[in-house]
C-alpha cells in the first residue's frame, strides 16, 4: 500500500500528480447541475475558456426546456456567441480523434478548419491524435482563466443530460436526433485557487501535446477569484485538493499510473467502508486486489454500483465478459459476506448508466475524476480525477464532506434522504450495507439498487472478456488498424 508516516494516502509522486488548494470546491451530482454551473462558469470568463474533453456535441442543450441564463442554449452557438461578446476572449476546445469527417459533422463537430472559418480566430478546434493507437483521449475539464475549472466524468455530448430524478420519461432528455434517451448517472467536481490553475497547467500541457502550441498561464488568475458564480454554492471552503492522472507511454515521456496506484492504495487502507462507482468492472489488477482483502478477516465492507449493461455490442462482449469473470472471482473470495453489488433502477424499473467514476474510502477520502476500473483507464488512456483526504486541520471538515457526499449518493439511488440512509446506518451498526438492505424497495416500487447475482450476470461471459487488443493495459500493447478502426466506430 502506499502511504507516509501519517498514514495519507494521496502522496505526491505516486498517488497523485500534485496536491493544491481550491478556495472554493463544489461537488456535482447529474448533468443537469454541471451544463447549469458550466454555462454559468463561462459567462465569467474574460481571457480563455479550455474545454477538454473525450467528446463534445454542439448541438446539445445546457438546459433542456427551461434556460435560466443568458447567451444561446446549444454548446456550439453558445461558445461562438461568447467569442462575440468578448473581444478578448480565447476558446481553445479539445476532443479525442475517434470521428472520421463523415461522422463528425452530422454530430455538429466540424473539421478544425470550418469551425475556424466559421468562427473566426478566437474559438480554435483541436482534434486530439496524439496516443498510442487505439488509446482514447479520456479526460474531462474545464478550465476558465485559470481561475474555476471543472474536472469529473460527464462529457458535454449526447446522452448525459439527466436530472437528479432519473425520471422514466423526461422529455428533457432528448438527443439533437430527437431522440429520448436513457436516464444517466454521473458526476463532477468544481474548484478554484491554485487547484484550479494547476488544471489550467495540466490542460495546456495537453493542449501543447495534441497541437504543438504553447499557451502561457494566466498570469493574473488570482484576480478573477471573484468570477465564481453566485449559483454555484460550495461544498467545502479551503481545502486541499489532489489530482490524480493516467498518461500512457509515448515516445518523449514515460507512463504515468497514478490513478492505479491511488485505487490499490485505496484498497489496501480501507478499514470500514469502501463505496465504489463505476461504469465498469473490467480491471483485473483491480479486482484482485479487492479479492485479497475480501479473503482476509478485517476485511471492510465493499460496496460497488456500477452499470447493468455497458454500452454498444462491442464495450457489452468485452466490458460486460470482463465483469462476469471478476465478479466470480470476487465472490469466490467474499467468505465474510462483505461484498454487495447493485446496479440502480428508476422508478418503473429501468436500468440508470452509471458513468460515474466515485471512490469513498471510510470516511475519510473521496475521488471523482473520469478514470473506468478497466485496464485502459490504469495505464492506456489519459485521465484525470481529483480527490480530497481527511488530514491535518482539515480533517473533521474533510470527513464531514466525505459522509455526506457518499451518503447523499445512496439517497439519490434509493429515493429518500440522507437523514434517512444516517438513521439506517446507525440502526445497522454503522453498516452501509445493511442500511442499504434495510432501504432497498423491489424494482417498480420506486428508484431502487439491484444486486447483482449469479444469475443477473448468466450468460455474459466472451470470448473477447480481458482481451488486450480491447482493453489493454499499456501502450506496449499495438493495436492493428482494423481492430483501432472497429474500436472508435462501436467501442
């Protein structure tokens, strides 16, 4: 396990990139809050905006059917109405390679040259192409004068848009296609200070890598401290926060597996309660080690939420197999009756996407960021999480934001409260399963967790479960072009 004499668990170096204050630090649960706080975020802006991320849509609303902002609804009409209204002010947006021109502009992404042509020379377009093949630019921020950044899991794309609610039929949940789509569960953190313009670094540096263009820092980002909007309320105020990031080898730099060394770390430490959630469950590495502290007699309770289906036929024969063997494996080692896990449903029954990438370690760290438990995520694609630890002064404050946060997940997944899922915990002994259990409805009787069984998972394992052409674990692992073109067309 990683760890110092004081028994921290993020450490610079090897845990994390590097560990900075946020004056003001807000954790974001759904898209619907994050595009509100996003848009809001960006009408502050004066000098820069950096959107990076996996994948944008300018067609997609920030708030479907009810606009309580100013400025264009859609993404991409919003930005270049930005771009108008302030003459000094530079939009740099980033997004992985996967689309050819034919899919990219019935997408609304059009080639870097239109969008310029269209635009002008203040809103720049990078198509991100430099990984190794078959990786995927993974990492989701945003950065405005490096003064408020916003680093999680929700892409602005179709798809996510989607309330707290998680309603059976929300007509604000419509792609540009017309489209409803399913109901989404994510999430995202926002900061400021020096957390913040350590983003701005790390998304230059990004920015430099894909186009070869250096951007220099806000130098006075400091002064736009009072930029944060006034609808954003903090979670917590001066606090120390980390960043944790996975960069796959390239030919000028090394590997970087923070993000894997940070979830073994987390692993290893937990005590009481780790609460997992996760849009997969595919990394072996992982899993084992989960399985070893599962065989030992002080093992903590493991809870994990995580989807019922991965998306698309290709993620469903390689993600979904993956899991059916992990999850043997877990369960094989769970002598203590210490492992629960559930996939959530909406009122009427209908599976939730968890896309969220949550990590609560007892109650004392927390982790949002856009890294998977697949084995892309440890060491293959680019991404980034911040995470917060209960140490120091800090500690009672931390530990406070940490319960509430895993508690007020558990509410949102249950249909009830957090005063509710306390009482529930208190009552079990201080068990977050059995306070689970206690609460848990059956499917159609309101928002509801499922647990997975033998049976939920019969029939899935493939073929093409663990496979390194898929899901790989490094840039040592080539993909042939075919497999690299199958990949970004279903993957």
């Amino acid at each position: 396990m990683s760890g110092n004499g004081n028994g921290a668990v993020l450490i610079p170096g090897d845990t994390c990139w590097r560990i900075e204050r946020a004056d003001r630090l807000t954790i974001l649960i759904d898209a619907e809050d994050y595009f509100r706080a996003a848009k809001a975020s960006m009408l502050q802006a004066r000098k820069r905006i950096m959107l990076i991320g996996w994948d944008f849509d300018t067609r997609i609303d920030l708030e479907p059917h009810k606009r309580t902002l100013p400025g264009p609804n859609q993404v991409g009409r919003f930005l270049r109405w930005l771009t108008h209204e302030r003459p000094e002010l530079e939009i740099y947006l980033l997004k992985w390679d996967l689309g050819t021109l034919s899919d990219a502009i019935p997408r609304g992404m059009p080639p870097v040259f239109l969008l310029n042509w269209i635009t002008g020379k203040r809103l720049h377009l990078q198509a991100d192409s430099v990984h190794p093949p078959g990786a995927a630019h993974h990492q989701k921020i945003v950065v405005i004068d490096d003064a408020i950044a916003f680093c999680g899991g929700i892409d602005m794309t179709v798809n996510r848009w989607d309330s707290r609610a998680h309603l059976d039929d929300d007509t604000r949940r419509t792609n540009p296609n017309g489209e409803q789509h399913d109901p989404w569960h994510d999430a995202t953190i926002a900061v400021d200070g020096a957390a913040a313009r350590a983003l701005g670094d790390l998304a230059r540096e990004r920015w430099h890598t894909a186009s070869g263009e250096e951007l220099a820092p806000i130098e006075d980002a400091a002064d736009y401290s009072t930029d944060w909007p006034q609808s954003l309320e903090p979670t917590i105020r001066d606090v120390d926060v980390a960043i944790t990031r996975t960069l796959p080898e390239l030919e000028d730099r090394t590997e970087i597996r923070e993000v894997e060394a940070l979830f073994l770390a987390a692993v290893a430490a937990a005590e009481t309660t780790l609460y997992i959630e996760n849009q997969y469950l595919a990394s072996r590495t992982i899993a084992e080690a989960v399985a070893s502290r599962l065989a030992q007699p002080n093992c903590p309770e493991i809870v994990l939420v995580i989807a019922r289906n991965a998306t698309g036929w290709l993620e469903q024969k390689t993600m979904d197999g993956a899991r059916h063997r992990l999850l043997r494996l877990l369960w094989k080692a769970d002598r203590n009756d210490r492992l629960s896990v559930y996939y959530p449903v909406t009122a009427a029954g209908e599976p939730i996407y968890v896309h969220a990438k949550v990590l609560v370690l007892d109650d004392r760290m927390l982790r949002v960021g856009s890294a998977n438990l697949n084995n892309r995520s440890m060491g293959f694609d680019t991404e980034c999480d911040l995470a917060l630890e209960a140490v120091g002064d800090d500690a009672q404050r931390i530990t406070d934001t940490v319960l509430r946060f895993r508690d007020d997940l558990i509410a949102e997944h249950l249909d009830t409260t957090v005063e509710a899922v306390r009482a529930a915990i208190a009552k079990a002994d201080g068990s977050v399963q059995g306070a689970i259990e206690s609460l848990r409805t059956e499917p159609g009787a309101g928002r509801t967790l499922v647990p997975f069984d033998r049976e939920t998972v019969e029939g899935e394992d493939s073929a093409l479960a663990e496979n390194e052409l898929m899901d790989p674990e490094t840039a040592a692992v080539r993909f042939p072009d075919l497999i690299r073109r199958v990949w970004n067309r279903f993957g």
